[in-house]
C-alpha cells in the first residue's frame, strides 16, 4: 500500500487489512421488512427496503420508512446510498446522496427519495429495496488553523481542472 502522508497509522492499518467486520445493532420496527442484507458476496452496501407503499410523481420529493433503527458504533458513519438499477430504469434517486447516519444517531432510517423522470410515477411498495447502507471508518479530525496552506500542484484549481474527458 502507498504511504500517503494524510493518513494516520490506524487509518493506514485499517485499510490495509483484507476486510474488517463491524457488529451494528438493529431494532426492526416493521416485523414484515426483511433485515437489510447483502445481495452478493463482497457487495459494499447492504439493501435498505421500504416500509410502505408509496407513489413519487414525477419530480416529487418523499420521506420514505425504512422500519429500523440501527447503532452505528463510535468511530463509524453509515452513508444511504441510491441503487443504480433503481436509478437507471426508473429515475429513482436520493436528494441527499450520500445521507449521512451519524453514530450517535438512533431514530428511525429514512429514505428522503425523488423521482428524476418527466413524466412516469415510480410505484413502491412495502418491501422492494430502495437504497444502499454502507458502514465506512471515519477519522476523528483535529483541525489546526494556519496563516497559509501548503501548495500542491493543483493549488486552487476547480470544476474541470482535470479535463472534460
């Protein structure tokens, strides 16, 4: 693994390792729902379902239940994710992707969707997979203000700095 100079040793150990297991509590508030799973082997995100039938219209926003809860441990984030099958097909999409759970975080999970798509409504119904829960490592930062940073050879190159293609 390359050293790179931002990264601390747990960081560096921790990505380093060929997979680290993480035990998170769930409490499922919808006994119909499946527990969130993994559809394949290796698979990063696990299959987040809803809890109700519901319609988006075209471009309409929605809160839509997930019926868990979940307790992320301290030193870990959950991000929900959009589905790109869900995505393609349909337009379905998340407004705040990724949606961060925090890991003191214990209320219900919600899916804040929206449909993309002009002109057909995207019918839900209780159980069909809507988003992804991925469980990642998040450092705890110390920030240390200075007068001025250290360039780099992008510096303060933008949008697009790297080329269109």
């Amino acid at each position: 693994m390359p050293h790179n100079p931002n990264q601390t040793e747990d960081t560096q150990s921790f990505f380093a390792s060929e997979q680290q297991n993480v035990t998170v509590q769930i409490t499922m508030l919808d006994s119909s729902i499946s527990l969130p799973s993994y559809h394949y082997p290796g698979d990063a995100g696990l299959d987040l379902r809803s809890a109700e039938d519901c319609t988006l219209e075209p471009f309409e926003r929605k809160v839509i239940s997930t019926g868990l809860k979940v307790a992320i441990p301290d030193g870990f984030a959950g991000l929900v994710l959009p589905r790109s099958g869900l995505a393609a097909k349909a337009g379905f999409s998340l407004v705040n992707s990724p949606g961060l759970i925090d890991s003191q975080y214990r209320g219900e999970l919600c899916v804040i969707a929206i449909n993309l798509d002009a002109k057909t409504p995207i019918k839900i119904k209780a159980g069909d997979r809507i988003a992804q829960l991925v469980i990642t490592p998040v450092p705890c930062v110390s920030l240390v203000e200075v007068d001025t940073l250290q360039d780099t050879e992008r510096s303060e190159k933008g949008f697009g700095s790297s080329g269109l293609a």
